[in-house]
C-alpha cells in the first residue's frame, strides 16, 4: 500500500545494525532494516538479528548518516597497499593459544 | 532432580554447525520436580493447564501473524512473541501432566507424542482452562497489540509473584517467563501508544480495539477455586493481587496514547463458568481446529 493511497505511512528510513556477539571483540554489521526513529530500531534489530544468541549489544546507525567510500576510488585508496608485505607481521610464530588473530 | 537438557533432542549432539554455539540454557536444569508437600496434584495440573493454555491459544493467535504483519520486522517480532509463550506453555503442559498424570489424553500404545503435546493437540475444547481473553480472532493489527497489552500486563504481573512459588519447577518457569514478558509488554505498550497518537485512522481502530477486547478482561482478575485452593498453599498466585498492579499499568499505558479506559459491558459466562472452567466461544473451536487436526491425523507420528 502507498502512503498516499493509504494515508497510513511513507517509507520509514532504513538502519544499519551492528551486533557485538558473545564471543565477538567489537560490533559487527549484520545488516540493516526499517523503523520509525533510533528506539524502534534498536527494538526491531533485537527482533530480526539476535534470535540465536548472536548479540549482547545493538548499535543502530541511520543508513544515510554512513559516509561510505566509492568503487570509483578503489586503486588510489587501496592498491597501494599491496605491495607493502611487510606491513604484515606474518614472520612471527603466533602461540595456538592465542585467540582472536 | 531433572538433569536432562530440554534441548538435547533437538541438536543431535554434533554442535559443530551451529555458529553461534549451543550453549542454550535449560530454564529446569537442576530443578526439584517433586511435588510440594500437602499440594493436591489434581489442583496443581489444573492451575498449570490455566496458565499454559493462556500461553498456547494466544501464541496460536500471534503465530497467525506470520507472514501476514504490517512489515517484515513486526512480522518477526509477533513470532519472536509467540515462540516464547509456547515455550512456557510446553513447560507448563509438561507440568501439568507430571502433577497428574490423567489430565493427558491416552494415546494408541506405542506413540511417541510426549504428554506435553498429547495436552496441546489432543484434548478437546471443554478441556482447555484458557481465558476467553486470548481466543478471540486476532482481528486487525490493534486488536492483536491491545490483547496482548493486557495480556502480557497481567501475565508478567503474576510471573513476578509466581517466581516465589512453593512448586521449583512453577518458580523457575516463572523466572524464565519473567523476562520474556516483560519484553512482550514493552513492545505492545509502545504500540499502543503508537496507535493511539498516531494518525486518525489508527487511533479509531485502537478505540475500536479497546472496546472489543476491554469485555473480556475481567475473567482475569476473577479467582477460581483452583487458584484461591493452591494460592492459600504458596503454590499459586491469587490473581486478586495482581488486579490493582494491572490496572495502574494499563491506566499509564492508555494515558501516554491518550486513549480513555472504555465503559464497557462484560462478557457473560455461562451460568457463572468461564474459560477457566472450560466454557469457550467458537473461535476456540476454529483454533483448534487448526492446530490439531495434523497431529490428530498421525497419533503415533514422530515431528
């Protein structure tokens, strides 16, 4: 149904989620969906992305607040980067029981 | 004691595809299932078919949501909702039957259908101990969000109390309840206040929505001899003491939607039985249908 036709509501703004799991260091995307304002967001990610134990926190973030870079930039931004091997400090012995790695 | 895991069966021992872990919590682990000393088990079946019968026709009722809400999120939510209420009622049905064991229906030898669903899917309809509150149509998006306002208002009111419950097994499935509950209200309070300030439209159809479901309300607050018998024991919660509690909460609710507390007439029972003592409208009939008719066809299938 559209807004006009039902008077009922336009598109509500879309959210990006992010979700720090159990075992997780920091927030993850996960995703994103619709909602009215920032509280109905973080209501609806609970909903929609934390029904298998993924999460002990939400972040809800308007997608159009996201500053993202563009395709168009993708050799000046980052092709420059690999090549620099030792940026990587991959001649290390890492112990087995070291986590998160 | 109880050491089995409600969720063994279902993951089949090899955990290793599941990516989040199955670290899953069993709400009865540990738990004492004996029978309280003194408590008659006839009554305490009784009180837990009540109780979980609430929680299984309005989970039905919530489930019909699936795929049909306003949005994919709500859509998500009312079934997040109703996974939980049957969870308790599953809990509560199982109770039931281990308090008496013939409150189940007897079922040809050898099926495999545990007592729990034999109570969910092969009792009749003068048998379900529900409210006539939760069996209604689920009727339009307000109608289901105001229904599930005073349900989950009371539910959660008496879950607190029940916590404290001389029965182990009552109390820990109180405390697991607690929490869901509190969820489901929060998300119907905010609906309604949603409804009832939002448009035109929207705030005629949640009056509208009061009026349909305020007529039933009383059965809630009205106690049954089963539940003064057990409350006098410690065992159950005498829902006159939660009356007081449900009706600020609600009043709050209604008054942050700008929404007035409908005069309405109530809902007579039949000679003064109600859906607690079995006494049900048609729609009950309608699901059950619905819900039963596939186990009633394979008795000794295996889901």
């Amino acid at each position: 149904m559209s807004a006009a036709a039902g008077g009922v509501r336009g598109e509500w703004p879309l959210w990006e989620v992010f979700v720090r799991g159990k075992r997780g260091l920091n927030h993850v995307h996960v995703g994103s969906l619709h909602a009215a304002d920032a509280e109905m967001a973080v209501r609806n990610a609970r909903d929609v992305y934390t029904r298998r134990n993924e999460g002990v926190s939400i972040w809800v973030v308007k997608a159009s607040d996201v500053t993202a870079s563009s395709p168009d930039e993708k050799d000046p931004l980052f092709a420059p980067a690999g090549d620099k091997v030792y940026r990587h400090p991959t001649f290390y012995d890492v112990p087995a029981d070291v986590p998160h790695m | 004691m109880n050491d089995d895991s409600v969720y063994d069966g279902l993951l089949g021992g090899d955990d290793s595809q599941w990516a989040f872990g199955t670290d899953f919590e069993d709400p009865l682990a540990g738990v004492d299932t004996t029978l309280p000393e003194g408590v008659d088990g006839a009554a305490l079946a009784a009180y837990c078919l009540m109780l979980g019968d609430d929680a299984l026709v309005l989970s039905h009722r919530l489930s019909e949501w699936c795929s049909n809400a306003p949005d994919l999120e709500e859509d998500i939510a009312l079934a997040n909702v109703a996974l939980d209420l049957l969870g308790q009622a599953r809990l509560l049905l199982a109770r039931a039957a281990a308090a008496d064991p013939s409150v189940v229906p007897v079922l040809p030898e050898g099926s495999p259908v545990p007592p729990e669903d034999a109570l969910a899917f092969f009792r009749d309809q003068d048998a379900f101990r529900n409210v006539r509150l939760v069996e209604g149509d689920r009727g339009d998006f307000a109608v289901t969000t105001v229904r599930l306002l005073v349900a989950s208002t009371w539910r959660l009111a008496l879950m607190q109390r029940l916590a404290t419950s001389r029965d182990a097994v009552l109390s820990a499935i109180a405390a697991k309840a607690v929490k869901e509950l509190a969820y489901h209200r929060d998300h119907a309070a905010r609906w309604v206040v949603t409804l009832g300030s939002g448009t035109e439209e929207s705030r005629r159809r949640t009056e509208a929505a009061l009026a349909t479901v305020w007529p039933l309300r009383w059965e809630l607050d009205r106690t049954h001899e089963v539940e003064r018998t057990l409350a006098a024991d410690g065992v159950a919660v005498d829902p006159a003491d939660v009356a007081a509690e449900v009706d600020v909460l609600l009043d709050q609710v209604l008054a942050a939607a700008g929404l007035e507390v409908p005069e309405v007439k109530r809902t007579g029972g039949l000679g003064g039985r109600t859906g607690r003592d079995g006494v049900h409208t048609e729609a009950l009939g309608k699901v059950l249908a619905e819900m039963q008719s596939v186990a009633r066809a394979h008795p000794a299938g295996r889901w």
